[in-house]
C-alpha cells in the first residue's frame, strides 16, 4: 500500500510538470468576458502622463479645429520649454504646414513658410529618447546635424518606427487627430493649413474665430485676363 501512494504521489507530480510546461492553447489565448480596466503609469516612457494643462501644448488650425498635444517634459525637458516659450511668444500664429506628406507626417512650426527658418533663440541639443513614433506622435524637425533642432516641428499621421531615436519626440496628439489628418497635403501645399493660434492649456486662451472663406480672387483675375503663379514642389 505505501509503495502504491508513493507510485500515485510521483505520477501526480510528474502530470503537474507536464501542465506547467506546456504551451499556450487556443483556450489560454482568448480574452475574458471583460478585460480588466488599467491606467498607464505616468512616468513610463511610451506612456502618455496624465493630462498637465501646463504641458499641454493647444494649437487652433485654419481648418476651424483644435488640437490638443500632450507634452513630455519628462522625456524631453529642453524641447518642452521651447515650445512652451515660443508658443507664449505668439511665435507660431499665422505659421503655416509648409511639408505635409500623405501617409507620413505634416511639417510646420517656420516663420518664413519654406522650411529653413526659424527662431531667434539657440539650437537644440538632441534629446532623442524611447518614445516611438506611433500616430499621433509629435517631435521635432532638424537638419542633419543632430542637434540642429529650433523651432520647427512635425506631428506623424501613422507608425514610423525607423525614426525611433533620431529625432527628439517632445508629446503626442491627445485630441483633434482629425483635424490633423485633414492638414492640406503638398511640398508646399497650394492652400496649406495655418496654425492660428498656438498656447499652453494652462493659460485658458479662447480658440480664435476661423477666418471667413476668401472671395475667389481667382475667378475675379481670369475674368480680367490675369493669371496666378502656383506653387511648385522644391
């Protein structure tokens, strides 16, 4: 009899590894009936934090929409404070989306509308860190000197992970995504999309009233016989 509960106890325990070594089945890879609810930590990179309104960088688009991006100062604490201190200065107001690819990202964030512009104060060291460029993404346009970033900016309309840790990505697109996605396309565009207002949350600046549709001038100039240059690619 002990030999035979000794035999039973070894089967168990053998039976017992077994189960424990096995693989995943079909069964163990559905989802529950419900899935636990979870909140991201807010100091994991990768993550976005908690909405700060004072690390929420607000722009209003000529397209009538607003966009709201959830900066990382956490991730990229010198980029943070330029954009905080450009948008303060009403630097970005009026500027356009000067190099908006399909499928790829809308560039803007230059004065002077043609992509080598920008502001009066020092470039940028890099701050190139482990958030990815996932849709939504927002990080900072330079040369190719890595350390050349300024003032110019570029927010990604899907996943472009080869860029992962070559450009500093400061935030990323909380809300407005469709006004993103609707930002005039062109290298430049011919009637590209402006930013009319940049702010900080914080600072509980109202959202500017869209300008009104312009007469068509067009129409007006080929009745007189006048023709308009359009833009060209660069």
């Amino acid at each position: 009899m002990r030999y035979l509960l000794a035999l039973l106890l070894m089967l168990g325990l053998a039976s017992a590894a077994h189960a424990q070594a096995r693989g995943p089945s079909a069964a163990d890879l559905k989802a529950p009936p419900e899935l636990p609810k979870m909140t991201a930590p807010s100091k994991i990179l990768g993550m976005l934090p908690q909405n700060d309104p004072e690390n929420i960088l607000v722009l209003d688009l000529s397209s009538g929409g607003r966009v709201r991006i959830a900066m990382r100062p956490d991730a990229a604490p010198k980029h943070v404070e330029r954009i905080k201190t450009l948008a303060r200065q009403g630097f970005y107001d009026g500027t356009i989306f000067h190099r908006v690819i399909e499928g790829f990202m809308a560039q803007g964030g230059d004065p002077t509308g043609t992509g080598t512009g920008g502001s009066e104060l020092p470039n940028l060291e890099a701050e190139f860190n482990e958030l990815p460029h996932v849709r939504g993404a927002v990080a900072m346009a330079r040369a190719q000197e890595e350390n050349s970033a300024n003032s110019q900016f570029y927010i990604v309309f899907q996943p472009v992970m080869k860029l992962d840790r070559n450009y500093t990505i400061f935030g990323r697109v909380i809300s407005g995504m469709n006004w993103v996605d609707a930002i005039e396309r062109g290298e430049p565009p011919q009637n590209p999309t402006r930013i009319l207002q940049a702010s900080i949350e914080a600072d509980g600046k109202p959202a500017p009233e869209a300008p009104a549709p312009a007469e068509n001038l067009g129409g007006v100039l080929d009745d007189l016989g006048v023709s308009l240059p359009t833009a060209q690619p660069n």
